[in-house]
C-alpha cells in the first residue's frame, strides 16, 4: 500500500519533464571551440541580456553550447543582432527586466554527439513556457549543414539574407498545453496531508 507522500511523489513525477538533460546557463565559455562564430569574444555573448546555455547530460557532462540573444525583430546580420539586443536591453528597463520578445540562437555547437539536437529541443521546451518570449528563430550561417539541421528539427525557413538565414521555430502553446500547465500550476500548490 502506498503511503499518502509516496503516492505525492509519483503524481509530481508524472508532470516532471525529462530528466536525462539538465539546461544550464554558463558564464564562461572557449569562445575558440564555436565552429560557427569565434569571432564573438565572451564579453558580447554575455553583455546586453545576452546569454549562454550549456546541456549537460545525466553523467554531468557538457553536450552542447547555445548562445542567445533577445531582440524585438529578426536580425539579418551579426551588426544588427548587437544593435537590436542592445536596444531590447536597454528598453528591458522599463518592463521589469523582461529582455527583448524574440530569441535569437546564432550559434549552437555540440560536444557531443546528439548534443546539438538536444540542446534545441530544451531551449525549445524552455521559452514554449516563458510566457515573455514570443518567437525563437536563428541567425544561421548560409550553409548545407545548417539548413539540414534547422529543417530536420522541425524549423521552417523564415528568409535568407545577404550573409545569414533565419530559422523560426513554431513556440506558441497549442490550447492542450495550456491546460497541462495550469494544471501543473494547480496541482502543484495543493497541500498534502494525512489524517
């Protein structure tokens, strides 16, 4: 028979989202491993609300490396994403820190093998629940191997610029997934007793 806080447990669990990955954000990284952008020192990845996310998997090891940037437009070019999330950045000030309405992933490498797929899919899951964040779309090199990878994990191509592309991936809940997380929401606040 299962006790009243066991029986807790697994009802918690049930709503627990995969463990096998643990997002992280980090705050130092060899710039000098990014294939796609090692010209960005670590002071640009990290100034104006940017920011850096690590994957690390059940073992505690490093999978992959996103580095984001929050803007409130789709930036063509490495010159416009820093002006746009220094713009974002600076307006965050006025809405209670809440930097920039688009998510822009311009650089994504893995350490791993997998690790890059992974790392996506929990930065995916990750701003589908911020309700801040309105789109996550990519500043991507113009390359095969980044179209492949962006297409195959299910992005659609938004446009090609002069020098980049821009991925969009599809964040807003559908109805069902907003029921599951007010449900989540409200059971998670209900207190257990046992009388």
């Amino acid at each position: 028979m299962n006790t009243l806080a066991e029986i807790k447990d697994k009802f918690k669990n049930w709503f627990k989202k995969d463990q096998r990955f643990d997002l992280k954000e980090l705050v130092e990284i060899d710039v000098q491993e990014d294939p796609v952008r090692p010209e960005l020192d670590l002071e640009f990845r990290t100034s104006y609300g940017r920011k850096i996310f690590g994957l690390l998997n059940q073992d505690k090891n490093l999978m992959a490396i996103i580095c984001i940037a929050f803007t409130n437009e789709i930036p063509k070019s490495v010159k416009e994403l820093d002006d746009m999330s220094k713009d974002a950045h600076l307006q965050s000030v006025l809405r209670n820190n809440l930097v920039g309405r688009v998510a822009v992933a311009y650089t994504v490498w893995a350490k791993m093998k997998g690790g890059g797929k992974h790392i996506l899919n929990e930065i995916y899951k990750k701003f589908k629940r911020e309700n801040h964040i309105d789109r996550l779309v990519t500043l991507s090199p113009i390359t095969e191997m980044a179209e492949k990878f962006h297409l195959g994990n299910g992005a659609t191509c938004l446009q090609q610029n002069a020098t980049t592309v821009n991925y969009e991936y599809d964040i807003t809940l559908e109805e069902w997934q907003e029921r599951v997380e007010k449900l989540k929401e409200k059971f998670s606040k209900i207190k257990w007793s046992i009388k």
